[in-house]
C-alpha cells in the first residue's frame, strides 16, 4: 500500500510540473517578467563566475606579464645609453595613440546613442546562438534595439536585444535562423532580405535580389542595412558577399554572405537607442 | 534535514553550477557554440540514483533556469527536461551503471531524445522556433557529451559517497 501511495505522488508531481510548463509555453508573453527576473537572478551569478574567470586570467597575465617586463626591462636599461628605448617609447605611444583614434572615430560614426556592453556569456541551452551582455533595463536597454559593434575598422551588426533583465540582456545574433534583416549591396544599391540559417560555417543567406543584379555585384561586395521598415537604422554593415548562385527556376539570385562580425572574437557590443531616427 | 531534501539541493547546486559553467566558461574553451550539454548529464545521474521525484524537480528547475538564460522560448528547456528526468527516474534500482559503456549508451538515447522531444514540443505548441537538428553541431554535442559522461559520472559518485558518508557520520 505504501508502494502504491509513492507511486500516485510522482505521478501528481509530474503532471503539476507538466502543466506548468505547458502553460509557460503557451503563454510566453505573459511569463515575460517571470523570465527576466530570473535572468537577473541568474546573470548575477554568471557575473561573478565571469568575474572569477576574469580574475583569474588578469593574475595568471600579470604573473607572465611581470616576468616579460622584467626583460624588457633588463633590456631597456642595456639600450638607454644609444637612446633606443626613446625610439620605443616614442612607437608604443604611436601605436596606443592610433587604437584611441580608431576607438573615437567608432563612438563618432555611431549616428545614434549607443550603450557599451561587454558579453559575458552565451546561451547555455545550445538551441540557439544567443549572447548575454552585462547591461539591462537599468541601463535604457529594451527589446528590439539593435546591436552593432566595430571590428577590422568596419562597423558590422550584431544582432538585437530579444530579452531584458534588470543587469543583463539576451541578444539573438544574425546568423540564429529567427533573424531577418532588411539589406542593400552597397555599391549596387539593389535590396534584398538577409536572414540567418545557423550556418555551421556562421553564414547569412541574402535572398529577394534581382537577377538582373548579377552583372552589378561580384564576390566580395558588402551587404548593409538598408533602414527600410525594418529595427535596424540603414548603413550598418551585414558583411560581404562569398557566393552567387543563380537558379533557372526562381525570380531572384541566392547569395551567400559571411558576416562582417567575427563571432569567436567578439568581446565588446553596442547596443543603439533610438533618437527618433529610426523605430523600434 | 531529510536525505531527499539534502540530494535534491546538492544536485540542484550542481545543475546551476553546470550551466553557468556551460554558458560562461566553455565558451572560452569551445569554438563555434559546440558544447555539451552537462545539465542533461547531472540530470541523468541524478535522476538513474534517486528516481522521479527528484529526476522531474530537477529537470523542471533547471529547465526554468536555462530558459531564462537561453533565447530559447521560455518552457520549452523545463518542458523537455522534465518528461527526461521523470522517464529516466523509473530506471532507479533497475539497472546497473557500469563505469563506460552504460553511461555512453544511456547519454546517446537520452540526447537523441532531448532532440527529438523538442522538436515535438515546438511543432505541438504555438511557439516561434524551428531548428534543424540533423546537422554536424549537434552530432558535436552528442559526441562531447558521450566523452564526458563517464567521467562526469565518476566525479558525481565520488561526490554522492562522500554525501553519504558525512550524513552517516
């Protein structure tokens, strides 16, 4: 009998669970907040992780880093008297110099306010490519915005906020399949629809360009955001053309496009604020 | 506190360390999102040792806690890995876990599953996702999480004697 009374209990528990998450699932919308609590709950412990993780490595870094200062330091002291570490100096500054202008000029050529946003990690769930940054709602970030971030000296986008917490936000890249953005080739002006496929390879696929196009774009062209009744403000980058392919059967070309955004390196985003320039 | 309490927190702490490792760590180390999937692992073993009650609870807070750090709809990580953890709870004391090849064959069905339930989920709810699982990615993740199960495995034995052997004491 006891048996038998164990048995009955899981079998309630199940089905209780069951129809919770049933219903969490048929109302999605309505779980919004349930949804971005618990992301801040959680991302506070992802923080600290990343933190550690941060933590650990800068100590591991200063440890090498103060035995490579070491010799370069026994090697300065060498030099000093023929003036080379002068030359040295002078190239360090140079160089630190020209990564502040490159940085200036990134924040001066966003046409619209930005929030700088660090990721501190991806979407643990593999099912999809999501990110996670360390700004939320607390910072003015809301679901929709667009997010764009400066790379090899092009600024490419990213993706947009698809949920917000109070400290953190969920971004879905452009390569997830649920993306489409509304594109142009830059130097043809012809339009197109550019949508991720989860490419293994991180490609996108630009669909709706005209064949007539094909004698107008070549391997290599770039793709951008053309503005046009989409969430993403016109001229940002999508990336560049790999691959034209022209079927008998259809109206438009298919194009292969890889990303202007190098994913693996990606460290620092910007997520836009509308100014009334663009809707949401 | 109870035994079944104390196993459940100890394996829900374990379950959220896993993720949070699977979602900031990893990706340092794994390029091009391959990773595995250690929540279904710890839910397995979890649920193989201790049985529904726990295999389910487990499933469904942990399933809640990936939702909420995933763009995936929210449920369909708690929905999945509840059914997962209470079928897998039935086996408790029924079956023997040998170090390597159970494991190996129990996380093959189970991911095989964990893909096939949620593209049942998505196709009976009126949810906004698709995805395409007979690709190279997830043959990556079914094949990392057949090489770190039994080790896993290992590592949370040790662990559950230790529990075991501290509460005796």
């Amino acid at each position: 009998m006891p048996i038998k009374k164990r048995f009955d209990k899981s079998y309630s528990i199940f089905i209780v669970l069951f129809l919770i998450s049933s219903i969490m699932l048929l109302s999605n919308e309505s779980f919004k907040a349930t949804k971005e609590g618990a992301l801040s709950f959680f991302t506070i412990l992802q923080r600290g992780v990343d933190l550690t993780i941060e933590f650990t490595s800068n100590t591991i870094n200063s440890v090498s880093e103060l035995k490579n200062l070491k010799k370069r330091y026994d090697l300065v002291s060498k030099e000093l008297e023929d003036y080379r570490s002068l030359d040295r100096e002078f190239l360090e500054v140079k160089r630190e110099n020209s990564e502040f202008k490159k940085l200036l000029n990134f924040k001066d050529s966003l046409n619209h306010d930005s929030i700088q946003c660090e990721i501190i990690g991806k979407d643990p769930s593999n099912l999809s490519s999501a990110i996670v940054i360390n700004k939320g709602s607390k910072h003015g970030i809301k679901n929709n915005q667009p997010v764009v971030a400066e790379q090899d000296g092009l600024i490419g986008v990213v993706g947009k906020v698809i949920n917000t917490g109070a400290y953190s936000s969920i971004v879905l890249p452009l390569l997830d399949q649920r993306s489409y953005i509304a594109s142009r080739l830059s130097e043809s002006r012809y339009e197109g629809l550019v949508k991720g496929f989860d490419s293994l390879d991180g490609y996108l696929q630009l669909d709706y360009v005209k064949k007539i196009a094909l004698n107008e774009i070549s391997i290599g062209s770039l793709v951008e955001t053309s503005g046009m009744n989409s969430l993403y403000p016109k001229g940002y980058f999508i990336g560049r053309i790999i691959q034209i392919d022209r079927v008998d059967y259809e109206t438009s070309l298919k194009i292969l496009i890889e990303p202007i955004i190098d994913f693996s390196r990606l460290e620092f985003v910007s997520v836009l604020v509308p100014t009334g320039v663009f809707n949401e | 506190m109870s035994n079944k309490v104390l196993y459940f927190l100890a394996s829900l702490g374990l379950v959220i360390f896993s993720i949070i490792t699977q979602s900031v760590l990893f990706p340092l180390f794994f390029k091009n999102d391959y990773m595995p999937d250690l929540t279904l692992i710890v839910i397995i073993y979890f649920s193989i040792n201790y049985g529904k009650n726990i295999g389910q609870v487990l499933g469904f807070s942990s399933g809640i806690v990936l939702d909420s750090l995933s763009g995936a709809p929210f449920g369909l990580n708690t929905l999945v890995r509840l059914i997962i953890g209470f079928l897998l709870g039935f086996f408790k004391g029924k079956i023997f876990l040998d170090k390597i090849l159970l494991p190996c064959i129990i996380i093959t069905i189970c991911t095989i599953f964990k893909f096939f339930l949620i593209q049942l989920v998505s196709m009976i709810f009126p949810i906004d996702f698709e995805i395409n699982f007979f690709t190279i990615r997830f043959l990556i993740e079914l094949g990392m999480n057949i090489v770190l199960t039994p080790i896993i495995f290992f590592l949370l034995n040790i662990m559950a004697k230790k529990l075991y052997v501290r509460r005796d004491n």
